[in-house]
C-alpha cells in the first residue's frame, strides 16, 4: 500500500459514546478509509486505537470512503470521549485488521 493511499479520518463531531467506542461525524482527508481498519490518534502522550466496525454514508452502509467525504463512523476499541473537532486519526500501519484478527479467533477456536 503506498503512503498516499493510507486513510485518514478528522473528527467534526462525537454523537455517541460508551466505554468501549461509539458513533462520530468524521471528514476523509487522506487515502480511502475502510471498515476492519485500524487508526491511532497519536496526537496525546496516550495514543488511542480504533477500529472502524460501521461507516455510512447517507443512512446507507459503505464498505469504504474516500476525501473529502463527510461519513458516520462507529468506532470501537476505546472510548471516545477524549476525541475533540479537528483530532485526526490515522491508518495504523502493520495492525491487524477487526477482519483479520477475528478470523484468526475463529480458527483457533475450530481446531
């Protein structure tokens, strides 16, 4: 993947929010963002990790967007109360994927 396809997400607004993610209003300002990608917002001394479960677009479920679209975002993995206007949450390069690790569960559990 090159640098410049790499996504990233700047937040407008938290919508809802709960100990382990919530929804947001977010703006793609960089590469196309994906559902089952990993972000990281580095900007603190605590970088916080998300995982994109849900974007939509509209109402509608999309599978992926690109700039410089404004999009719904469900994140999980921590809890978004930290996250203000204009915070910027970047692909995390080398993580696993919310897909990945999942099928990975999956066949550990199936032997």
């Amino acid at each position: 993947m090159d640098e410049t396809e790499l996504g990233k997400l700047q937040i407008h607004s938290v919508e809802q929010d709960s100990p382990d993610g919530g929804v947001c209003i977010a703006r793609v300002i960089g590469g196309i963002v994906r559902t089952g990608q990993s972000f990281v917002l580095e900007e603190r001394d605590d970088p916080q990790r998300f995982t994109v479960d849900r974007i939509e677009k509209y109402g509608r479920p999309v599978e992926f967007m690109d700039p410089p679209h404004s999009v719904l975002v469900h994140l999980s993995g921590s809890p978004l109360t930290g996250l203000r206007f204009g915070d910027v949450l970047s692909y995390e390069k080398g993580a696993v994927s919310g897909l990945a690790s999942h099928l990975r569960g999956l066949q550990e559990r199936l032997g």
